[in-house]
C-alpha cells in the first residue's frame, strides 16, 4: 500500500496544470520511445540537417528539424530556405495517429477531473477525431540548452499543441498568455511525457529552464548525441 499511495505515483498522474493546458506523465511506453528516438536519428541525416534557427540575430541554443514545414520566426516554408534550401520531410501519418491518441487521453483526463467543466474537453479543441496537425518542429537540448519563454503563435489554425519529450528530463515553464512572468509552473517533463496546451492555453507563454543532465531511463538516453533530451511539437499550420 506504501508504493500505492506514495506522493510520486499521484505526481505521475495525468493533470490539468491550467484550463486548456494538461500533462500526461508517461503517455509513451518503453518500446514507443525507444522507435521515436530511432526515428530521430533517420530525421537527422537529412535532407535538411538540425539547426539552430536564429531569432532577432541570436542562434538558439536547440537544435531543430521540421517534418512537413520549415519553421523560422514568423513563417512556414516547405524548403529551408535558410540553411540548405532542401524540402523537409513529409508530416508522418503515424505522428497523427500518435498525435490523436494523445488528444484523445487528454480529452479522458479532463472529463474526470473534477474541477473542469464538463464543456471543456470541447471547449478546448480535445476532439481526437478533428485533430489534423501538420508540422512537427523536433527539437534537441544537449545539457545546457534552454528555450525561453515564448508563444507559439506562428499557426494559423488554434488547434492544441502536443509535445513529447524523450531523453533527459526537463523543467518545463508552462505561463499565462498575457506576459512572460509570473503566474507560471514549473513541471519536469520525463522521457515519454506527453503535454498538450490547446483553448484557453494554445497562446500561453512557455519555455524550457534547464535540462537534467544523465536522468534518461536506460531505453531512452541519447547515447549517440551524447545525452540530453528531444522534444517533438505536434502543430496545425492552418497553411497550404
Ligand atoms: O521543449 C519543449 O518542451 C518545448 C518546446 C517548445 O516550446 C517549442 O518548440 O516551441
Ligand atoms: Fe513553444
């Protein structure tokens, strides 16, 4: 019963941390995590390499590969125009299935949770069936990467957002949507957690503080980069 009802086996539960905004501990299995961080490394010999986008003249300290678009501040294109002027690789259709699975159990985690609305799964764009993303920016933090706070303000479409994180844990800064500061959490997300912000919280402020150097499961540590974490974010364009 000590192993039941231990502090961390409620902390691993999913939760809603802000109306729109819920986090899926665990959501990926080991054999699912350990085949997205197979993918990556097939995502990583091209055709466009994983880059530090620049913004406002400074590189980001995240490396990124874009699967159905390339992201740079403010627009979408589907060559890289910027670093080799490949085209990316297509969206893979089992990242929307993927993508529906995790709407889908938000969806479930919002219905039970007692202190939200019973309109707000529909309310904040939690219909696994509807969901269409089309971009996926994969991102890798070696262990001194951050990622400040920001939006991700660049679709067109208020589809919910859905990240996974694989690799070392981090703390994850989930904010408000009218500033960059305060109120604001601080969740560490571990390799196979799955978060998504959609509603209510699809423009909230959000960045990464710290990576947690050498705490991957063994399935999952990115021998081959030399640790760290990925993170895959799942977005509807709303372009074409
Ligand atoms: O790494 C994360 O968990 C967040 C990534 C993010 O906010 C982004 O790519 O826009
Ligand atoms: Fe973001």
């Amino acid at each position: 019963m000590d192993a039941l009802f231990a502090d961390d086996a409620f902390d691993r539960a999913p939760r809603v941390i802000a109306p729109g905004a819920v986090w899926l501990p665990g959501f990926l299995d080991e054999a699912g995590q350990s085949w997205i961080i197979r993918q990556y490394a097939q995502w990583r010999s091209g055709p466009v390499p994983a880059h530090a986008t620049t913004i406002r003249g400074h590189p980001m300290s995240v490396t990124t590969i874009g699967l159905g678009w390339h992201w740079r501040p403010g627009r979408y294109d589907r060559e890289a125009r910027d670093v080799n002027n490949e085209r990316v690789l297509p969206f893979p259709d089992w990242m929307t299935r993927l993508g529906r699975q995790v709407i889908d159990a938000a969806a479930e985690a919002v219905a039970a949770d007692p202190d939200s609305p019973a309109s707000a799964p529909a309310a904040w764009g939690l219909d696994p069936g509807a969901y269409e993303p089309d971009v996926a920016l994969v991102n890798y933090y070696d262990e001194s990467a951050k990622m400040g706070m920001h939006q991700d303000k660049d679709e067109h479409d208020p589809a919910p957002v859905v990240s996974l994180s694989l690799g070392d844990t981090c703390t994850f800064r989930f904010g408000n949507t009218e500033t960059k500061n305060r109120p604001y959490e601080d969740i560490r997300l571990a390799s196979g957690d799955a978060f998504v912000f959609g509603g209510p919280a699809r423009f909230a402020f959000h960045g990464v503080t710290r990576i947690h150097p050498d705490t991957a499961p063994s399935y999952a540590r990115l021998d081959d980069l030399g640790g760290g974490r990925i993170n895959i974010t799942m977005r509807a364009t709303g372009r074409d």
